[in-house]
C-alpha cells in the first residue's frame, strides 16, 4: 500500500503565484505515494479562493479550505498539520503559497526522510552559501542567515546550516505523539519553535540543499524578526 503525502500550500493575499507553485510540483517523482494537495488560505482580501476553487475543480488531488478566520503563519501551518493528522498521512509537506520555495525539492526530501527516519526535513537556502547570492538573496538577510544560525547552533549545540527556512516535511505520526503543537505560536516565528522543541526531544532535523527565489524585501520587518528569534531562542534554551 502507498504511503500518504500531503502537500499543503499556506496562503494569503498570493492568487497570482498559486497556479506557478501547482506547476512546479513533479507529480511523476512523487508517483509511489498517494498524494493530496491541499489550498490552505487564511482568509485572504483578493481572488485566491476563486482560484483554489478552479484549480480543485480540474484537478481532483487538489482540495483547498478556506480559515474561518486569519490564524496567522504559524496557526495555518498547524492547521494543516491537523487536517494530516486526522486523515492518516504519513507525511505532511508545507509549501509557501508566494512561490518562494520549489516543490521540486519534495523527492529529495522524501528519500532523506524515509532513510534517516528523522522527524522532518528542512530546504537548506545556505548548504552553499555562493548559490544563495548567486539567486539574488539580499545581503543583509545572508549575514542575518549566517548569523542567527549560528546563534541557534552554539547554544542547543546543533550543526544546522539554515534555521530561517519555510520548506519543511514533516513525519506526521512523529510530530502527533513527540510534539505539542498547542504549545506554540500562531505567529511568523512557528518555525523556529517547532525545531527548539524538536531538538529538546532529541530528535533528527535533516536538511537539502536549495534555491529559493527572492522578490521585494522588507529589512525592517526583518529586524523585527531577528530580534524575537534572538530572545526566544534564547529564552526557550533555559527556561
């Protein structure tokens, strides 16, 4: 019997990016798993629903649900990480619905998952840090890359190359019995929390290497960021 994928898109406000990041999915590398895509949009002001509805309709793998109410990053992640949990996935890939990560990084991810048996895997943008600019990521967000990193590394004495990535692959009966998802936050910083807490469980983040694409950057939303990361990686390593 096939193993199950999800592959959930998280979106909000991006109707113009949705149908290139369905192109760029490789159904035929993915062809030994029974796989579902699923439209997560989080209550977006443009024409996203009408076009996840179009879509579903020409593609019977493709579903799309529409949040009640904005969840916020991290809320819209975890509710798709639900949805994989209540309809026996094996495995749950989470995908940005503004083309920023290809999905073409999923068999990849796919091996390295099933043979290291970790409980995720993540898109690695800075495994070589000279293709990361060669892409055209902003230097500042390359020396804050390199920097939080590092940060990360040196106080849960971990070796990771990218701990500011958005392409995840999640085990799904792992993450349901080793993590509380309930503990963490509904916000942009989800992603750093989920792996404090699965590194406090011991358990295996693998990476691959990627490229992602970069568009117009916010360097101040990004401080914001940074400066959060700083104090809850922090503050989560010792209290």
């Amino acid at each position: 019997m096939k193993k199950k994928l999800l592959i959930f898109i998280i979106t909000y406000n991006a109707s113009f990016r949705l149908t290139n990041v369905l192109k760029k999915i490789n159904f035929k590398k993915l062809k030994k798993y029974n796989v579902e895509i699923l439209i997560s949009d989080d209550k977006s002001s443009d024409d996203t629903v009408d076009i996840a509805k179009n879509l579903s309709k020409k593609n019977k793998s493709i579903f799309y649900k529409v949040n009640k109410k904005n969840l916020h990053y991290g809320g819209n992640i975890k509710s798709c990480i639900k949805y994989a949990e209540k309809n026996d996935f094996n495995f749950a890939a989470m995908i940005h619905g503004d083309d920023q990560y290809n999905p073409k990084y999923l068999s990849e991810m796919l091996r390295i998952i099933e043979k290291k048996k970790s409980i995720c895997v993540c898109g690695s943008k800075m495994n070589f840090k000279i293709k990361a600019l060669k892409a055209k990521m902003p230097f500042y967000k390359f020396i804050g890359n390199i920097i939080l990193t590092n940060f990360f590394n040196f106080l849960y004495n971990t070796n990771f190359s990218d701990c500011h990535t958005g392409l995840w692959l999640y085990d799904v009966n792992r993450i349901k019995k080793e993590i509380n998802l309930k503990k963490l936050t509904n916000g942009y910083n989800f992603d750093n929390q989920i792996r404090i807490e699965i590194v406090k469980k011991k358990a295996e983040i693998s990476e691959v290497p990627i490229i992602a694409k970069y568009g117009d950057e916010n360097s101040s939303i990004h401080l914001f960021y940074a400066i959060k990361f700083l104090f809850e990686t922090f503050y989560r390593r010792f209290f």
